[in-house]
C-alpha cells in the first residue's frame, strides 16, 4: 500500500546538541513545544528524536506541514518563540536544521 503525499508538503529536521547534564530538563521544555506546535493549524507532525549512537545530549525535532506558509506561521508562535528562547540555555551549539520539499 502506498501513501498519498501532499506535493506542497514542507519538512524540518532541526539538529541540537545540549549541554551534558540538561538532558532532562531540555526534554521537558523541547516536549511542551512539540505539545503546542501539534496543535497548530497545518502542522501533520511535530516530534522530539534522541539521537541514536552519537555522543548524549544529541536529539532531532522532526516537523511536517501541510505547506510552507504553515511552516513560516510557527516560527511566528507565542509558544515557539517563549519556549525556543528558554530552550536556548541548555545548547551547546546552534541548531542545524534542514527544510525540506515533498516529492
């Protein structure tokens, strides 16, 4: 069985690495945010990965929407904003993070 694909589909891939002994901390605060981002108009998935095989503190957040005007409307957010800012004390460097198009 195949899916059926938004062809307009935007997907985010945000790399963080935290500071050791945050991890728990950060994974309450990078969970409240993926809480809230779910319930947004136009997102399909908002998700927290730890990162497997690579040093602690390496985790992923994992977004889709439905196109990339409602990948703009988050990063417009009270919550992404008020959350993104606290979360900005537990990293070790600054997020990569990768857009990506549906195919």
């Amino acid at each position: 069985m195949t899916e059926t694909t938004n062809i307009s589909a935007v997907g985010i891939i945000a790399r963080i690495q935290v500071k050791t002994g945050t991890e728990a901390d950060f994974e309450l605060l990078a969970n409240d945010l993926a809480l809230h981002s779910r319930e947004e108009p136009g997102c399909l998935a908002y998700d927290l990965w730890r990162v497997e095989g690579e040093s602690e503190g390496s985790y992923a957040f994992i977004e889709r929407y439905v196109d990339s005007a409602a990948a703009d409307a988050h990063r417009r957010t009270d919550h992404f904003r008020q959350i993104g800012r606290k979360m900005g004390e537990y990293l070790a460097v600054a997020p990569v993070v990768m857009q990506l198009k549906s195919v």
